[in-house]
C-alpha cells in the first residue's frame, strides 16, 4: 500500500495491515488529518476536526490491537461523523447557526458503539440545516469533488465528499427521504439505509423521528458491512429499536446469489430517469444473473400518491423535534428549514390522518409483493448529480416527488436499501444503484451489491485532485 493510494484504502484492507503490524493506526491517522487539513478547506466536508483526540485514540487502538484487545476490522480505523450524532467532546450543531453549542457530555449510541470497536473518530461532518433540504446561508456548503459545479447530494453531504476525497475511511450518515442515497449517487461511494428500528436514534438530532434511519457511509459495501455489525442491534436508550442478534454481515458477504429472486419494474425504473442511469441498472441485473439469482419482472404500486404531500408528512415531526428553540428563535433559522417548521405547527391532525393513509396502503402493497421475490432493484437517484444552478432544495421537492420516487417511500415503508456505484455518464458523473430488502434482511441486500462490486472496479475510482 503506497502513499498515494493509502487515503483509498478499504477498512477491510487497513484492518488486515493492521494485524500484520504493516501499518500503524497513529501514522494512518496522522496521515488523514494531514490531508483533511491540506483538502477541507477546498470541500468543506468538516466543521469540525478532533486532532488531538484522534491521535490520542489511534494509540489506544494501536496498543489494543498488540495485546491483542481489539480484534475487530474498525479498530485504529479512521471515521467521520455526520454532525448530528451527539459526541463527547465536540459541538454537535446539526448545520444549524443557532447560538451555544456547548460540546455534550455523552455519545450517541452509535458513537459509543464505534468508540468501543477502537474507531477512530476524526471529527463532524457538514450537513444540511437540520438534515433537511438546503445548508443554512451561513454554512459553506461541501463541494463535490468529481465536479465542483455539481450538487452533493443534501443532508449526508458532508460523509459522502470526505470519503469521496480520502478524508475519511468510514462515516456515519442519515436518511429521512434519500439523504443517505442521494449523497451516495452524486459523489460515487456506498452506504446502508437499515431497516427502521436496526440502528439505535438515541443521542441523534432528528428531523422526523418515524421517518429517520442512520447508516453507514464507506467506499465499499463490504466496509459499511463490517460498521453495520458494529453500530446496529438494541438498545435500552431508544425503545423502537427491534430485538435480536445482529448477523456479522462481513463475514457472510461471500455466500453467494444462487437462487435469489430479484424484482426489477422496468417503468418504475425509467420513467423520467436519465438513461445512463438506467443502463447502470440493467447493468448491475445482468450482473446479479452471472452470479446466480433470477431477474423478476414486477410492477410496484406508485408511490405519488403521498410522495407529493412528502413535505407535509415530514413538518409535523421537524416542528416537535425544534419544538424547543422554533419560533422562540426564529431569526437564526435559514428560510427552507423555517419555512417546513411553520408549515408543520400549521396541520391539523385530519390533515395528517388524510396524509398519512396513502403511504400505509402502499407499504401494505410493498409487504405483499415481497412474497415473490427476495430484493428489488432501482436507481439510487433517477439522475446524475444535477447542477448547482438551482436552489438545492428546489433540485428535490419541485417536482412533486419524481426525484424522490426511488428514496422516500422507503423510509415511509421502514425497508432496507443499500446503494453502490453504478458506473459513471458520458461527463464522468458518477451513477447510483439501488438495492431493496425485506424488513430485516439487509444482509441479503449487501451480499447482492457486493457481489456486483466484486465483479466491477466502479467503487475504486476516485476523483483526481
């Protein structure tokens, strides 16, 4: 493993050089933080950096590992934390510019989890004012770095152009209605929506409580497996979390697609979709099929049925979750994020019940339809990065839902989804692809999509910078 190529590197591949005292956690750290220094100020991924404790931790981890302490792949491993995930330490403000931000005492849970596995957590990263659709007009927003005239992709932006550039090596990102995915699709990396309920909410500043997921964000789905493992599982702290053993999703990555019956609905996934993005579809099938499972045909009940009301259906909870701090401080508050908040405090519970009854059908419709085939697929976005020339919010919601046909509903239904590098499009943008699962399966979904990348080099190309 060269210098050049080391910012790259996989977790599973640091992990193995780790054990074989062919690279130390310290140097590997140092080394990041010296990139994020010489890259952020260009992308703006971080607002904040814990130097000093990380390095303080990559000793910890490096001595665990020797005494044989820490056996785990993330340990002495560098991540990133989207900067809604409280954090000892460090201010977690959410992309707000409210005044305070006072560091927490505590973790959340998924902090505390990857502390414990001998992550190293380098710092906060960038994200949308209350992880919604468009940064506060004070905060910089990141910048892609395969084409800085092209959006990131909202909420998990910051993970997403970290690990995209090399700053990072892992992240935590979330989800409410693609915030995971979209990122993901734009700057050409991987992550993991769960099922609802599989990775812990306590000690994360929410948007919509029902509607949000936390996941991993990694430059391959075989790292966002080994975090998964990690940061997933019950916990006493947040009573929706669902029981049961957490699978080692790593260790069960190689098993296989023999048999597996994938669902694709051609219209679903090409109607109003860039072409390339769809030839990156029919391409990852044609892949699934080389290494056993079966392609479906299935039509999917349309969702635009309440991806039209989308805002709505999210306002009422944004407004409980800034209950504490909107209106009593309005004037720190960028227009979109104010703007949903007083929209929310304006519903009527009728409005709600009206509202919400299309998206229960749906999922019903979902379940059903999962009796026949094991995973779905689609586009993770229905198209390349669009240009930064419109308003970032505007990019999402003008439309009635189209751009959010692919992501939304499944927050709605609670389902898994993973995404991965599909390719890139003729102007070198990278492409999105989309993997859906029974509730509780992901592990199914992440042996599909590292099985496509195992076959393709799509997720080991990176920007030159």
């Amino acid at each position: 493993m060269t210098a050049a190529n080391l910012p790259f590197a996989s977790i599973i591949d640091l992990a193995h050089a780790y054990r074989r005292r062919a690279l130390s956690p310290v140097d590997v750290t140092r080394a990041t933080l010296e990139r994020i220094a010489a890259l952020n100020p260009r992308f703006k991924a971080y607002v904040a950096v814990a130097g000093d404790a990380a390095l303080h931790a990559a000793r910890a981890a490096e001595a665990g590992i020797a005494m044989g302490q820490l056996r785990g792949p993330l340990a002495g491993v560098p991540i990133a934390l989207k900067d809604l995930c409280l954090t000892e330490g460090l201010p977690t403000r959410g992309g707000s510019a409210l005044p305070g931000g006072a560091a927490p005492d505590r973790d959340a849970t998924v902090v505390a989890r990857l502390r414990a596995a001998g992550a190293v957590v380098l710092g906060k990263l960038a994200m949308t004012e209350g992880a919604y659709i468009a940064h506060h007009p004070s905060v910089p927003p990141p910048v892609n770095p395969w084409n800085e005239g092209h959006m990131t992709g909202l909420s998990s932006s910051g993970p997403a152009v970290a690990l995209a550039a090399g700053m990072a090596y892992g992240a935590l990102g979330s989800d409410t209605g693609g915030s995971i995915r979209f990122p993901c699709a734009a700057t050409g990396v991987s992550g993991i929506k769960p099922t609802y309920g599989r990775v812990s909410l306590s000690g994360i500043l929410l948007l919509a409580q029902s509607l949000d997921h936390v996941g991993p964000m990694a430059r391959s789905l075989a790292d966002c497996a080994a975090m998964l493992a990690v940061i997933a599982g019950p916990d006493p702290a947040d009573p929706l979390t669902l029981p049961g053993v957490v699978p080692d999703y790593a260790v069960r990555l190689e098993r296989g697609l023999r048999g597996c019956r994938i669902g694709l609905d051609e219209r679903y996934v090409t109607a109003h979709t860039d072409p390339d993005v769809a030839n990156a579809v029919f391409a990852a099938a044609d892949t699934f099929v080389s290494r056993g499972a079966r392609i479906l045909p299935v039509s999917l009940p349309s969702p635009s049925g309440f991806l039209a009301h989308f805002t709505d259906l999210v306002a009422v909870e944004a407004a409980i979750a800034h209950e504490a701090t909107f209106p009593a401080q309005a004037e720190h508050y960028g227009p979109e994020l104010a703007g949903l908040l007083r929209r929310g405090q304006a519903l009527l519970a009728t409005d709600m019940a009206r509202l919400q009854a299309p998206a229960r059908e749906w999922t019903a419709r979902v379940r059903a339809l999962f009796e026949d085939v094991d995973l779905l697929i689609c586009p993770s976005w229905p198209n390349p990065a669009p240009p930064l020339q419109r308003r970032e919010g505007a990019a999402v919601l003008d439309d009635h839902g189209e751009m959010l046909k692919f992501t939304a509903p499944w927050n709605f239904s609670g389902h898994p989804c993973v995404c991965f590098p599909g390719g890139f499009n003729r102007q070198g943008l990278p492409l999105g692809v989309q993997i859906i699962a029974r509730h509780g399966e992901e592990e199914l979904a992440i042996r599909a999509g590292h099985a496509f990348q195992q076959n393709t080099d799509w997720h080991q190309r990176h920007p030159k910078l």
